[in-house]
C-alpha cells in the first residue's frame, strides 16, 4: 500500500513538472485559436495537452533528466537500483530513451493529476446525496454521473469514481515502474564505463596491495632476522646489537610510515597525511635498503651503474620506484629462502634502439636446502607475482628461478618515454 500510495505521488510530480510546458501551449493554442481562452474548450484544452509532450520530449534531450529521473523512480518507485543507469546520459541513444521515459512520466502523471483534483470532489457530492438533500439542487450532470441520479444510486457511483481513480492511478504506477528500467537502464556505453571504472579501481587496489606486500613483507623479514641475530650477539658482541636495533628501529618506522600513507588512501575521503613517508625510489633509499638489509646478517655486494647521468635521481620517477620495490622483494626473498651472500647488479644499459634506454637488475644468491626451504617458506609467490606485474605496467619483464648453482632474479624496464 506504500509503495502505491508514492507511486501515486510521484506521478502527480510529473503532472506539476507538465504544468509550464501545458501553460505555454494553452497560450500558443489559444492565441492561434483566435485569441480565446483555451481553458474554457476541453477540446482546446486536450489538444494544448498534446501540444506540450513534444515541448517536453525535445527539451528533455538537453539537460540533467536521466539522473534526476532515475533518482526519483529509486526513491518512490522501488525500482531495483541495479536495473537503473548511474551519472548522466553517455550516448544520443541514452538521452532518447531518457526522453521517452520524461515525456511518458509527464503524460500520464498529468492526467493522473487532473482525475486526482477533478474526481474526489465529484464523488464527495455523489455520496453525500442521499444524507444532503440540498446536493441534489447541485447543478452537477455528467449522464450517469449526476445528483440527479437516484439518491441510492449516486453513492454507489461515487464509490465506483473513486475506486476507478484508485485503480488507474495504481496501474499507472505498474506501467512507469515496469518501463523505467527499459528506458532508463544502463546502455552499452554505461556498461562498457562502468567496467572500465571497476577496472580502475580494482587496478588501484591491487596496487595498494602490492605496496603493503613489499613493504610490510619485507619489514617483518627483516626485522626478525635483525632481532634474531641480535639474540645470539648479545652477549659476545654489544655493539653489533646496538646495531641491529637501530637498524630495527629505522625499518619499522619507516614501515609503519609506508603503511599509513597506504591506508590513508585506501580509506574514502581520507588522504594520507602530508608528513607520511613517501613511496621510496632508488636514488631516495636504496643505499637505505642495502644497509637495513645488512644489519639482518646478510651479506650484499652491490654494483651500481647510473648510466651517463651517474645518479639514481635521473631516473624517471615511477621506474625508480618501481625497480626499488623489485629489489626489496629480491632482497626479502634473500632474507627468507637464501643461504649465503647476495650479488646484486643494477645497472642503466642501451635498449633495442640508441633512442630507448633499459634499466636492468640482476640479483643473485646461493639457495638453501630444498629440505629447509619447504621448512622456513611461507608466502606462496605472491612477491614475485607482484614484481611481475610492476614490471609490466611499464613494458618490462622479471624472470626468477635457478640459474645454474644459485638463484637469479632479472628485471629489464624500458626507459624510454617515461618522464616522471
């Protein structure tokens, strides 16, 4: 009963919305009529009604009705929202049937509208004839909607008024509801945005994701290496222990840097804070990097070639923060799975062509026993699926596996067109 009763609300809306289109054409109409009052002719008055739709459908093409249309049909209607079109029309397609759907709406609500405020007092006069005598003086005649009528038959005819008025506002209701989401459902176009927008934002989070995968994997491998070697030196090395907790301390602050400014923007309208840590580069931290790493008890022999420009910060932005997570993942993966020293060699080579350069990383270390390595793994390669994928946004390519007796990493990403 609810839902008619704004059903019926909402289509007396569409009736007032009528209103300016009808009084416009009611002038036009009277005007070219020879100046009458087109009020005054129900024939005048039909054809200023008929007169208007057009008006309506053809302005309806220019403006912000598809999102104000579906707005009202989810709020009165209850028309499922996922059979309604989101945000304004895409396509001349959309904004037809978004016509169509505005003119039907106005139409009907009209004359919903006009039997709303013409037949309740109508039947009010006809059940009130056999209890008023002086209703039956009423000038009121409509062949068998009269005061004249038979005093017990005129309530009878007023019930029947109101109930057909019940009735046709009802399936008018039905109708717009029924129809709305054929004329104001999501187009190709629509779909094919909204796709795209899920794309975006699935893409982002799996960025986001990745971020918390490097930074806090590598952190928490880091850091319990450093504490456990920390163990073990506190007696016979003091100083070597100062070292490690510093080196735990810095890790874990900056990690925990990282991780707000992550989660900042994973949260809706709230950014991260302008004093969270930045996304780390190569020229910003990669000495950094190799240092917390050796403070873990790991050795690493770094060789590093900038290229012509003889410093990591010539590097476009986004390829020196991408290859500084590739190497920490390198690096984390050392810390876990590796069992000797670490050879890693970053370097800025020609690329197929003197006008593309190529950044290439290749690290390298001794495996561990297969026996020990089912024993201590503990993530299932989500490291270097990651890797892979950073190195894809920007063209470029990780291979990791044996490589004769060691593990080898190599990550080669394009150069060439990035600014940054």
């Amino acid at each position: 009963m609810a839902r008619a009763r704004w059903r019926w609300v909402h289509l007396i809306l569409g009736g007032a919305l009528l209103m300016p289109y009808f009084l416009l054409t009611e002038v036009v109409v009277g005007v070219v009529a020879g100046g009458v009052n087109a009020l005054g002719s129900g024939s005048l008055t039909l054809l200023s009604y008929a007169a208007s739709l057009p008006l309506v459908a053809v302005t309806a093409l220019f403006g912000p009705v598809r999102p104000m249309s579906v707005a009202a049909v989810r709020a009165m209607c209850e028309v499922p929202g996922e059979g309604l079109a989101d945000g304004p029309a895409r396509s001349w397609a959309a904004r037809v049937r978004a016509s169509a759907w505005w003119t039907l709406h106005l139409g009907i609500g009209a004359l919903i509208s006009a039997l709303t405020l013409a037949v309740p007092p109508m039947a009010v006069l006809l059940i009130a004839v056999p209890v008023v005598g002086r209703m039956r003086d009423v000038e009121l005649g409509y062949g068998w909607f009269s005061t004249a009528a038979d005093p017990y038959v005129a309530p009878l005819l007023g019930i029947g008024l109101l109930a057909g008025l019940t009735l046709c506002a009802v399936g008018a209701g039905r109708l717009l509801a029924g129809t709305a989401p054929v004329l104001l459902g999501p187009t190709a176009a629509d779909r094919l945005a909204a796709a795209e927008e899920r794309a975006a934002d699935l893409a982002v989070r799996n960025r986001l994701a990745r971020e918390l995968h490097d930074a806090v994997g590598h952190a928490l491998s880091a850091v319990t290496l450093q504490a456990a070697a920390a163990r073990r030196m506190l007696e016979r090395d003091p100083d070597f222990v100062r070292e490690a907790l510093a080196a735990i301390e810095d890790t874990t602050r900056r990690t925990v840097g990282e991780l707000d400014a992550v989660l900042g923007l994973l949260r809706d309208g709230d950014p991260a804070r302008p004093d969270t840590a930045p996304a780390p580069t190569l020229a910003a931290d990669l000495d950094g990097l190799l240092a917390r790493t050796r403070a873990a008890g790991t050795t690493v022999v770094a060789h590093q070639d900038p290229g012509p420009a003889g410093d990591w910060a010539a590097l476009p932005a986004i390829a020196s923060r991408e290859a500084y997570r590739i190497v920490q993942e390198g690096l984390t993966n050392a810390l876990r799975h590796g069992a000797g020293p670490v050879d890693l060699r970053i370097r800025v080579q020609a690329g197929p062509d003197a006008a593309h350069r190529e950044l290439e990383i290749i690290m390298t270390n001794p495996p561990v026993d297969p026996a020990e390595a089912r024993e201590t793994r503990t993530t299932g390669g989500r490291g270097l699926r990651g890797s892979a994928e950073r190195a894809a946004l920007l063209g470029g390519s990780v291979e990791a596996g044996p490589h004769g007796d060691r593990w080898r990493l190599r990550a080669v990403l394009p150069l060439a067109g990035e600014d940054g």
